[in-house]
C-alpha cells in the first residue's frame, strides 16, 4: 500500500520545527515509547499535553485575516445548512484562524476513523503486523483469525500450499477443516448502527476474513475458500467446515503475516473502509489488555486521546467507522487530533495518519475525481494542495485536513456539516470550497 504522492503543496508536512511546552514533550515521548500494550493508558494524567488552542482574539496575518473573511461569508452558504461545527488553526503556533461553533458536537461520520488510527498506532505500534495461521491436530487443520482484514485468496493459497506440503510429508491426503475467529467475539451492532449495515456497508466484525468479503459469517467462508485450495493441491477435506477453538496441543503447520499496521491505516485512511476500522479497534482493545468489544476499543480511544491531551468535552464514539449515528465530535476535537498526527514529535507513531489522507484530486482515493470532489470552478485550483478525511453519511457530511497557506504557513481545518436539506453532493462540493477558502486559492 504506497504513501501518499508527492504532490505540490502536500509534501513536506512533516519537516515543521515547533516549540513544545514540556507537558507536550513528556506526552510526545510516551506516544512513542508504547510498544507494550497498553503502556500508555497507566501513565499519570499530569503527563496530558497542552492541546488547547487559544480562543482569545489573536492577530492574524493578511492572508489568514483572509481566510477568516472569506470563510465568515462562505458558511452562510445554504448547501451548509445551519448545523456546522469548523475551525481553521496555524500548525505550528496553534494559533485560531478561524472558528465557527467549533467545540458544538456533531455526527462526524467516517472523521471518527481519525481517532481510532490515533489509538491503534498508538496502543499496536506502526510496525505490528496481523497473523493467520493455520494450525494441525487430531486430523483436524484449523484455520486461526489474527484480525487481518487484508487477508486475500492469494496469501490463504500460499498457505494452502505450505500445509499440503507438510501434511503429504506426513502421508496425509484427506483431514477436517476447522475456523477459529475466536480472538473477537461474536458480532453485534455497535450503539447507533442501522440494522441494515449488515452486509453491504459493514461485515460482522470478525477475526477472518479473505478479499474483504461481506458475507454474514466472514470466517466460514474463509474456511470453504481454504478448503477448495486445499483440494486443488490433494489434500481433500471430509465434512463440512464448522466452528471451532484451535486445541493447545495443535501444531503450526502456516502462517501469513500481514502488512504493517502503517500500511494498514493508510489505505483504510484513502479509502475510508469501515471494516478494517472496526478490525483495528477491536485489535486495539485487546493490545490494551481489554476484551475485544465496541464498548472497550472505545474506551481505549478516550483514554489514548486523553493522554495525549486532547480535550472529550461533547466527545462520544461507539464504534471505530463513523458509521453509528450515535457519535459526536466537535471540529476542534478533530483539529487537536489532526495535529497530533502532524506533529514532527509524534511522528515515529502517528506520521502515518497524515500520510494516508487522500489529496484532493487523487485518484483511487475518496477525494478522487471518480466521487465528483474538488471539480468545482471555486475547488479545482485546491487539487494536489489540500490532504483531507472525508465523511458521509445521510445528514452528516465532513471534511478535516491540511493545507498550506497563501502566508506559506500550514493550516489544519475541520468541518463538520449536520442536517442540510441540500443534496449531499452539493455539501460536499461546498465543503470542498471552504478548504480552497483555507488554501488560498479560493480568493
């Protein structure tokens, strides 16, 4: 999964030099030193960063004066609706640019994936990889969920062809095949999700799954895909593949290691994909040393963010997609947490969520030009210049990132739109308006 293009006015993100108060610096050194799971969640509180940004009058220069004009006019927009929760900040001095409502909960959609990424490098570490094996005993090969949701037909045949190997090594040419997702338990719809998610805007959260397939029980038909591999290289399988916990006498006969988790969040990131997102908090939760549930990923996400200082006042998530309905974050919260990722402090951690947000304009990604964004004659000048998250979902559309300034200094921004009645995508090509407004290049 490539990092994000090179492109101008998107590159360099990383290379700011800032001043840290003390606090920031302490948070920032237990950010990075969090390999063991859960490090982070016992430190003292008197280590949270200072995150506030200052919302006493400040003095801004031509071009960020504005932007806050500019913007001032542009919110008034009626494709915004009245419900909208925005902020415009200076990376490097924290100082507010611009702010409207900006600490006002609302429905941020897929943004919330922003915090959970935060969580899941923080807690797993970027390098953590996801392993599926494959497992023998009893005449019985037991296929064993690690959380890979990037797990593809190919890696389960490369699998395949291990055991076969090792099992006619053994004179076996006939076994049972078994599942075991037990690292999650069953699954439930988070608080908020609409019961007809299930299966095409999310699958059951389970522990496997191959090519990403939403199938009411992902795991089983892993199974049965593994099965016929199996097959196709003599090794016939007797029965039906069942459910089962892999005994702790079984042998290890394969494995496949995914990605790292970097890579991970980065192409969940461009493509917003909502089950790897709920793979990772569940992940998250058990690194922690909590059970793998909506209820305690969460739990992990408020504790990680607190740690880092960023503030949960309105803050509330049940899940790590956006997809509940029951979620609400203010811009700022997003901001803060924007900021953290962009931090040269944090960096060695959390670089990895600035790196996998799609560039407007970028092909493949949910800014692509295949979802109709940044076309407008007012957001075509921003294409290759602003980083940005994207959410929808009806009644809420978002859209928080980064952008380099007409002053040459980088701006985060946030904005969250709820209950317009216009048609979304016309929000949406509003919303790509204001980030142009933030760039500049909008005048």
């Amino acid at each position: 999964m490539p990092n994000s293009p090179s492109v101008d006015g998107a590159s360099g993100r990383h290379r700011k030099s800032r001043a840290m108060s003390p606090a920031l610096r302490r948070a920032a050194v237990i950010a990075v030193t969090a390999p063991v799971a859960g490090t982070i969640l016992f430190g003292s509180s008197a280590f949270a960063a200072e995150k506030t940004v200052s919302t006493t009058a400040a003095t801004l220069d031509t071009a960020e004066q504005k932007i806050a004009d500019n913007l001032n006019t542009r919110v008034q927009d009626t494709r915004l609706g009245s419900t909208l929760s925005g902020v415009v900040i200076d990376a490097e001095t924290k100082k507010a640019v611009w702010g409207h409502d900006a600490t006002t909960a609302l429905m941020p959609a897929s943004n919330t994936k922003l915090a959970t990424s935060t969580a899941a490098l923080t807690i797993l570490g970027p390098d953590h990889r996801f392993t599926t094996k494959v497992v023998y005993g009893n005449g019985t090969l037991t296929l064993v969920g690690g959380g890979d949701r990037t797990l593809t037909t190919a890696d389960l045949t490369a699998m395949a062809t291990t055991a076969v190997a090792g099992l006619k090594n053994a004179g076996l040419t006939t076994v049972k095949l078994t599942v075991d997702d037990s690292l999650f338990p069953a699954p439930t719809l988070a608080t908020g999700w609409n019961d007809g998610y299930y299966p095409d805007s999310i699958a059951p959260v389970r522990a496997l799954v191959v090519d990403g397939r939403h199938v009411t029980d992902t795991s089983l038909d892993a199974g049965q895909i593994f099965a016929k591999l199996l097959a196709r290289q003599g090794v016939t399988v007797t029965g039906s593949v069942t459910h089962a916990t892999a005994g702790t006498t079984a042998v290890p006969v394969a494995q496949h290691q995914s990605g790292t988790l970097s890579s991970i969040v980065e192409h969940m990131l461009k493509v917003s994909d909502n089950d790897i997102a709920e793979t990772l908090l569940r992940s998250t939760a058990l690194a922690a040393g909590r059970p793998a549930t909506f209820e305690d990923g969460t739990a992990v996400v408020r504790q990680v963010l607190t740690q880092y200082g960023v503030s949960l006042a309105n803050f509330e998530i049940h899940d790590g997609s956006g997809l509940s309905r029951s979620n609400r974050i203010p811009a700022q919260t997003i901001a803060d947490i924007l900021d953290l990722a962009d931090d040269p402090a944090n960096a060695p951690t959390l670089k990895y969520i600035v790196d996998g947000l799609p560039v407007a304009g970028e092909a493949g990604s949910t800014l692509g030009p295949e979802w109709g964004r940044f076309d407008t004659a007012n957001s075509q000048c921003a294409v290759g210049k602003v980083s940005a998250k994207t959410g929808t979902l009806t009644g809420a559309i978002a859209l928080s990132g980064l952008t380099k300034a007409a002053d040459g200094r980088w701006k985060i921004f946030s904005f969250i739109e709820n209950n317009s009645t216009a048609a979304p995508d016309a929000t949406k090509d509003a919303l790509d308006g204001l980030a142009a407004t933030v760039n500049g290049c909008w005048a």
